[in-house]
C-alpha cells in the first residue's frame, strides 16, 4: 500500500517568515495531494490540494508543489502569522484515485515564533 | 449544511465495556472513512465504504472492531470488548467518490 513520509516533525519559524514542509510517497500510481491543518482539539481541514496532473497550485498566502518523478510534493506557507500555528499533515490518495481512501504523514507541528 | 456530524463527543468507558461511535456523513456523499489519531500512530484509516458498501477493512486492527453503514446517512463503528490501548480520537470522514474529503469533529474515546 501507499506509504507516506513527512519532515520536519516539528518547524518553528519567526512570524513573518516562510515555512517549507515535505513529503514523499511510494506509490507512482497516486494522483491526489491534499493538505490538512489541524489546530489543538478541532478535526483536520483541507487546505489546499493538488492533482497529478499539475506542478504548482497557488492559494494566497499557501502554495504546493509536486514533482511525480521524484514522488515528493511540499507546502509552502509565506508572511506566515500567529494563526498560521497548529499541525499540518499531508496525504496521498491510493491508485484507484480517492475513492481509495487517503494515507497521511505523521504531521508537522509548525510554531510561528512572534 | 452541518458537515459531518459525529457522536458522542467524547466518551469514557471501562476495558470490557462496549463502545459504538457513530457518524452522519455530508448529504449527499457517497464516500464514508473511519480514521483513528494517537500521537504514536498519526491518522490511521480503518475502513471505508463507498455506495454503503465496505471496500476495504484491512485497517480494522482486530475482530473486536466492526463497522456498518445501514444506508447513505448513518454509520457505526463498534468496538466490543474495548481495552485501554483503544483510546484515542476516533474520525469519520465523508467525501464524493475521487473528491475533497471533509472531516467530523471527532470521539475522543478513552478506556479506563
């Protein structure tokens, strides 16, 4: 089955500044990529998503990258702010598309430091 | 529309005990996800069904978990008998078939 893997576990950077986070997954046949925020004791919220057939998607302040080939895709927050705090996890959807249900990193917790 | 509506909120039991945790997913969605989070393990997924159908069960960690969904907007997820290890944040999810997945507020689920 799919197997993702996510870094960094925990992120802190100064408000204003950019945050990175990674991910990689191991099966070539996945087509979809969300990413979820997760704040203290609430459910998981999409936040943006990408398909297989796209490079970059752009949402504000959020972008995400992909690259098959490689089989990595990242989340990219810019100006980040105090709200931007919680933990963010990514997924990879199985080879039948997300029908298949998603598999998740293991989170990043991101503190923006102010 | 209220979104995926889970119940209870939170539930505390004894090992031994029966637990059902059950879900109401977004109307009109044909997708629905059981999903348990602990700090150790992350965002598991134990079963999904699709049409009301059960597609895959292979993340059900034992014979004491069991899951239905009688029709397209009700579902249960049943533990019997339930033990400590079990705690954690139980999450049903819905979606369209191949489309955006939206999350319940989640059972935090603690066995004593």
């Amino acid at each position: 089955g799919e197997n993702v893997e996510q870094h960094p576990s925990t992120l802190s950077v100064q408000e204003g500044d950019s945050a990175v986070i990674k991910c990689t997954y191991s099966d070539s046949a996945s087509n979809y990529f969300p990413w979820y925020k997760q704040e203290l004791g609430k459910r998981p919220q999409l936040i943006i998503d990408i398909r297989s057939n796209v490079g970059e998607k752009k949402d504000q302040r959020i972008a995400v990258t992909l690259n098959k080939t490689a089989k990595h895709f990242s989340l990219h927050i810019t100006e980040t702010q105090p709200e931007d705090s919680a933990v963010y996890f990514c997924a990879a959807s199985g080879a039948d598309g997300l029908g298949d249900g998603l598999t998740f990193g293991k989170g990043t917790h991101l503190i923006i430091q102010p | 529309d209220a979104g995926v509506i889970q119940s209870p909120r939170h539930e505390v039991t004894e090992m031994g005990q029966e637990v059902t945790l059950r879900c109401k997913p977004i109307s009109g969605h044909n997708s629905l996800f059981w999903y348990r989070q602990t700090m150790m393990r992350g965002l598991e997924l134990l079963i999904y069904f699709n049409n009301n159908v059960p597609i895959d069960d292979s993340g059900m960690p034992e014979d004491r978990f069991s899951a239905k969904m009688p029709n397209a907007s009700f579902s249960t997820l049943k533990i019997q008998p339930s033990e400590p290890r079990d705690s954690a944040v139980y999450f049903c999810a819905s979606s369209l078939i191949n489309e955006k997945l939206f999350f319940g507020s989640g059972t935090q689920l603690s066995v004593l």
